[in-house]
C-alpha cells in the first residue's frame, strides 16, 4: 500500500522526481541550445572571413585572364579554388559588369538543398570584392558561402544536445531517488506510524530517526505526542477497567456484585441448556450477623463480611463464582455440576469453614454460622430468578431447621429437626 496516495493524486516521490528531470533536461537544453547558437555566431564570422580570404586568393588567380579577358583561363582559375573550398558559387565580372566567369557547386539532392537553404539563412550575404591590376578597377568577384560545415556543426550539436539530454535524464533520476530516500523514507515512516496509531490505536509505535534535521525533529515530536498518547490511553484505560470492576464488584469484600452474578448466571444458564449440563445455584445468609453488628458495631460487622468471603472463597473450584448480593447474603454459581451431591458436599465445606473463630478489632473471637440454601438447573428453574428463587427459600429452610445447616430446594425436612426446633 503506498502511504503517500490519496485518490489520483500524485505522489511526493513522483513530485520531486518529476521536477529534478524537468529541471535538469531544461537546464541541459539551455545550455546546449546557448553553446550552438555562440557556435552559429562564430561560425558565421569565420565563414565570412573564410569567403574574404577565398576572395582575395581568386583575385589574384584571376588577374591576368580578367586583364586579356580570357575566359577560359579565368574559368578554369575560378573552377581551381571554389571547388576545394566552402563556396556554393563564384561569378567573376569584367570592368563594364559582364560575365567573365562563374563556378558553382553542382547540386545533388536534399541534403545539398538543405546546406544552401541554412547557407542563405544564416550566413552573411554573398561578398563582392573588386579585381584592381596597377591601381584600376578591372572587375569585380562575387561569392556566395556554402552551409556544408554549419550544416555539420549543426548536426554534432544537435547530438551532443540529445546525448547530454538522455545523460543529464539518467544523473538526474539517479541523483533524485537518492535524496527521495533521504525524504520520502523517513516521511513514509512517519505515515505507517501514524496510520498504525489512527486504525489500530497502536500508540507504542515510534517513528525511526531520520538523517535529515527537520524530518528527524518532526519525528521526535511525533514520539513525544505518541508518548502522551499512549500515557493518556493507558491512564484511561486503568480507570475504566477501575470503574468497571467499582459497578460489578463489592467495594468492602472485593467479590462480584448482584448484578455480576446475575450476568454470569445468565450465560451458564445459556451455555448448560447448549452442552445439555447441570448448574448449581447457592444462597447463603449469615446467622449472627446482626447480633454481632449491633454488639461490636459496623467494623466488627465489616471484618466478619470479609472474613466470610474470604473462606466461602476457599472452598470453591476455579470455575465457580461467588457473590455478594447484600447485607450478609451471598451467592455461590456451581458450573459445571456433575452431580447435586457435589453442590451439597460444597455447602458442608463452607459451613464446616465457619467453625473457626473470627477475629475482631480490639483482640476479640466471634463464631458465626451460614445457613445455605441450593437449587439445581433444571431440576429447580431454568432462569436466574427461578434459580434464585429456590435457592433463597431453600436457604430458609435450612435457617428454620438450625443454625448451620443447608437444604437443597424441594426437599422435605428432616423430622427431628422440625420437632427440636419447635
């Protein structure tokens, strides 16, 4: 996935690429384009001062035969030196402005079309020097310059312009993808960094040092918000765990609330209707929780709440769940149940806990006992409140048989506790 595109729109990379080429192959044809036009100039000059020359070395070929006006002489003389150098035609004139003689450079198809076309174009006009013998004008020489070395020049030059053109393209492309990496990579770093911590609240995530000064202290103050972001994140997330665990726990035992046990008995319920499973439901109730509240006061009364959840706690499985629903009633979930007589070995354990002594504030012993009421899925219900239902009225049962005791819903009480305690 390429971090750096949105839509259509171009890359940084392409960007930077693009105006390194553009820059460079404009830089180069600028140059190149400036070299061949001082070089069009200078030929030119020489190409002029070339002609005089020629012109001067005709003159004097030419002399004799324009002074005994031999035109054959003066042919062949003019034929001699404009054939070997750059000139396109040659007239010589006698002294009234006749034609005496004329050479010209015999034309062979395009290419020599062309060298006379550039020779009018960019050459200096034709030259006109006159033929003096003792200190009088006896004629006069025409010449008209050929473009076959500027056409040349011109050629080398428009190679040299493509050959350093496709040269300067390459160094170009070469040197901007070298500093595009010292660019683009930090800048890509920082992209992936800031996607991970946007989609994946990843704030742990830290952006690499970068070689280039302002990229690596952008990304240091990337790090810095990151960090922020991630002390901010975990500081909220303690609190909503805190608060959490404050709505679905007792703040004095530290055990779930009614609400809690409600929610996971719910979901056993659900589970053990799927898995064709038994669940057991247990309701405890403090015997001498008031009397000894009222006697020792609130604190005394808060140690034996804890001290009894602590050792219903010991009793259990790593399965099971116990609950505080209020005052000194507790719950107990029992999932998975074998069998009901697992459920009520259980309850004699806990009750069987309570024999030991509490100790209280100021060096003092209480004995208090549980009564436990159980009821079993399905046997007994098949929704919570069924459940807590039974287990509730079980409970009181077993409080109307005596101190210490547990029943399980739906059954009768034994007959020589019934008569004992009434």
């Amino acid at each position: 996935m390429n971090l750096f595109k949105s839509g259509t729109r171009p890359t940084l990379g392409s960007v930077i690429g693009r105006g390194h080429l553009i820059v460079a192959l404009v830089g180069v044809a600028m140059a190149s384009v400036s070299l061949t036009l001082l070089g069009v100039l200078a030929l030119r000059v020489y190409a002029d001062h070339n002609l005089h020359l020629i012109a001067r070395s005709i003159n004097y070929t030419v002399e004799a035969a324009v002074v005994f006006n031999d035109k054959a002489a003066a042919t062949e003389a003019l034929a001699l030196i404009a054939s070997t150098e750059e000139v396109a035609d040659a007239q010589v004139m006698d002294e009234q402005g006749e034609l005496l003689a004329r050479w010209q450079r015999p034309e062979t198809g395009l290419l020599s079309d062309l060298e006379v076309q550039i020779a009018r174009a960019i050459l200096e006009k034709p030259i006109s020097m006159p033929i003096v013998h003792q200190g009088q004008v006896i004629g006069s020489i025409l010449l008209t310059g050929h473009g076959g070395s500027l056409m040349r020049f011109l050629l080398s030059g428009l190679m040299g312009i493509v050959l350093c053109t496709a040269v300067s393209a390459w160094v170009a492309l070469y040197l901007a993808r070298r500093q595009l990496q010292g660019i683009t990579g930090p800048l890509r770093s920082l992209a992936a960094v800031a996607h991970a911590a946007r989609s994946e609240r990843a704030f742990d995530q830290r952006v690499p040092p970068a070689d280039i000064a302002e990229l690596d202290n952008l990304g240091n103050d990337f790090n810095a918000l990151l960090d922020e972001l991630e002390s901010w994140q975990t500081h909220l997330q303690n609190e909503n765990e805190t608060l959490a665990h404050q709505a679905s726990h007792d703040s004095l035992t530290g055990l779930p609330n009614r609400a809690f046990f409600e929610g996971r008995l719910m979901r056993a319920l659900r589970n053990a209707g799927k898995l064709d499973e038994r669940v057991a439901v247990l309701f405890l109730d403090s015997d001498r929780f008031k009397e000894i509240n009222d006697n020792f006061g609130h604190a005394a009364g808060d140690a034996v709440l804890v001290a009894v959840a602590t050792r219903v706690r010991a009793q259990l499985r790593e399965e099971d769940l116990v609950a505080r629903l209020g005052g000194d009633e507790f719950a107990i979930l029992l999932t998975p149940l074998h069998k009901a007589e697992d459920a009520e070995r259980i309850a004699n354990q806990i009750i069987a806990s309570m024999e030991a002594p509490i100790p209280l504030p100021g060096s003092i012993q209480v004995l208090t006992s549980l009564s436990i009421g159980i009821a079993v899925y399905p046997d007994h219900g098949v929704t919570p409140g069924e459940l807590l239902h039974a287990a509730d009225a079980a409970m009181y049962q077993a409080k109307r048989l005596s101190r210490g005791a547990q029943q399980t819903a739906g059954a009768e009480l034994p007959v020589a506790h019934v008569q004992t305690r009434s």
